[in-house]
C-alpha cells in the first residue's frame, strides 16, 4: 500500500485522489483486515526507523526495537 519514500499523508491524498476529498478513501481496505494491515503498517515502519538508525549510527542502537510478533500487546489492542 505504502510506496518507498512515501509519507502516510502521501498515501492518503493519493487513494483519495486530486480533489484530496478524505471520505472518497473509506472502504479502501474492506477485503482486508484492520489488524493485517495495521500489524504490516507497524512492520514497514519500524524497518524504516532501524534502517535509519543504522544509517546515522551504525550498527550500535541505543534503544533497539524489539521485533514484532502476533503476541505484541500493543498490536492486540487495535
């Protein structure tokens, strides 16, 4: 769904098209799952803060993200 170098707002304009009317985009994912797409959202972008802290630090991580499994409570609450 997220393009690479793509901001959520980006995402959002784009499927609501040019008149950037946010109602048009409701209904977007009703064949998919909220959970799945917010569990796959959450995955794209905690690999996108890692490959950033990486870039400006290396290999060392101060505060390194754990990885996400099914058990994750704060994904089990949405």
């Amino acid at each position: 769904m997220k393009r690479e170098n793509e901001s959520v707002t980006d995402v959002l304009l784009r499927m609501t098209g040019d008149e950037q009317d946010v109602m048009k985009g409701f209904g977007a994912w009703k064949d998919r799952g909220l959970r799945e797409e917010a569990e796959a959202t959450r995955e794209e972008l905690d690999e996108d803060f890692r490959e950033r802290q990486d870039k400006l630090f290396g290999h060392y991580r101060a505060h390194q993200l754990p990885a996400r499994g099914r058990g994750d409570s704060r994904v089990s609450r949405i």
